[in-house]
C-alpha cells in the first residue's frame, strides 16, 4: 500500500480506519504502520488531503491531526485522529 501526501509518500504496511462517538462527537481515527524513519516523519504532512492506495482501493482522507507517533518493530506507528 502506498500514502501519497502533496509533499510525501511513504509505504504502508498496515491501516486501520475507526469511528468512534465521544461525548456525543464523531471521531475518526487512522492508524498507521509506514515503513519510515522517525526522523524523516513530517508531521505537517496529514493536516490537509492524503490518500491510501491498496490494490483495490483508493482511501482519501483530509484535515487530519498527528495525535501521536512512534517507533515499532522497525516502523513508524501514527496515530491520526479527526
């Protein structure tokens, strides 16, 4: 799977979208699992529209926040949230 921001785009080696009800909000959440080192991470990058591309689809997402990220197993785990 592939990310593709304007400025970016990064591997994907897991995705998860969620939508949860918080104190009677909508939140959505994405998580991702990108094969990126954390120093070359740029949080900016999800605050407008980015897309996931797998074989079959395509998932465009936008306005999103990093709510928090981290390295995993020799990835880069991010947390999005809306």
């Amino acid at each position: 799977m592939n990310l593709k921001t304007f400025n970016s785009e990064y591997n994907v080696v897991e995705f998860h979208h969620y939508i949860n009800h918080v104190d009677d909000k909508v939140v959505s959440l994405v998580e991702l699992l990108i094969d990126c080192p954390i120093e070359e991470f740029v949080e900016d990058d999800f605050t407008s529209i980015f897309i996931i591309e797998t074989d079959k689809q395509t998932h465009v997402f936008s306005w999103y926040m990093v709510d928090e990220y981290y390295e995993e197993n020799g990835y880069l785990k991010v947390i999005l949230v809306k």
